[in-house]
C-alpha cells in the first residue's frame, strides 16, 4: 500500500496525516477568528451601550 500511494500520487504515506493537520488547524484558526470578530462586536455593543448610559446620566444631573 505505501508503495502504491508513494508512486501513484507522489507523496508519503506521512503526508496524509500532515495534510490531515493542515486542514484541521486551517479549520480550527477560521472558527476561532469568527468567534473573535462576534466577541469583539458583542463587547463593542455594551461599552456603547454603557457609555450612552452615562453620558444619559450626566445629562439629567445638569
């Protein structure tokens, strides 16, 4: 089988689970830059949200 694999497609039989890693890190760096970019616009959202708050109470004290 190592043979076949190492003469039909030109690569180890090792390869295989490299390009396995590969694909599963290239898969865990997307989800984790989507969850990232959700978190940042989450927090951005309640700081703004905060922020009005104050600015509202500043606002009524004067």
């Amino acid at each position: 089988m190592h043979e076949y694999f190492h003469t039909r497609f030109g690569f180890c039989l090792w390869d295989v689970g490299a390009l396995a890693v590969l694909v599963l890190m290239v898969a865990i760096l997307i989800v984790h830059t989507v969850r990232q970019s959700k978190r940042e616009r989450d927090f951005e959202d309640e700081l703004s949200a905060q922020m009005a708050e104050q600015n509202v109470g500043r606002k009524t004290e004067n």
